[in-house]
C-alpha cells in the first residue's frame, strides 16, 4: 500500500479518531502505518510529528490510542532482527 503525506495523515487520524472508544485497538490500521514507515512512503519524521499532534489532542481517548499507535509501531517496525 503506497501512501502519500495526506493519506498517511488520514490513516493516522481515522485510527486515533475521537469517535474510537480508547479500548478500540485497530491492529490492521497498526500494521498499515508500520508499514507506511518501513517502506519509507513516509519519513520517520513526518510519522513522529503525526503522532505528536495526535499526543497534543485535546481529547483524552485520543491520547490513549496514540500512544497505543506509537507503542505498537515501535513494535512492529522494529529492525534490529
């Protein structure tokens, strides 16, 4: 899947949507954000500044998944194997 800054910036906010009860993981929209990153269709930076906007939402649920984004992007593209 080939993602362009504004399709990645959609991705993450459909992920972290407010309208997402924090206990809702979508882990296939995690793995196509991972591998957004991993086939450089975007910056690592540009992912960072992403998820730090979505850090700086005023909703707490917001700020949950986030860091659950964060956490499991980490994860999955992780390189040191």
């Amino acid at each position: 899947m080939v993602l362009s800054k504004s399709g990645f910036r959609e991705l993450v906010e459909k992920t972290t949507s407010p309208l997402q009860p924090s206990s809702h993981e979508d882990i296939f929209a995690f793995c196509e954000i991972s591998d957004s990153i991993r086939a450089k269709c975007v910056t690592p930076q540009y992912a960072v500044q992403e998820l730090k906007q979505r850090l700086t939402h005023t909703n707490p649920n917001v700020q949950i998944v986030a860091l659950s984004v964060r956490k499991n992007v980490m994860t999955f593209t992780d390189t040191s194997s």
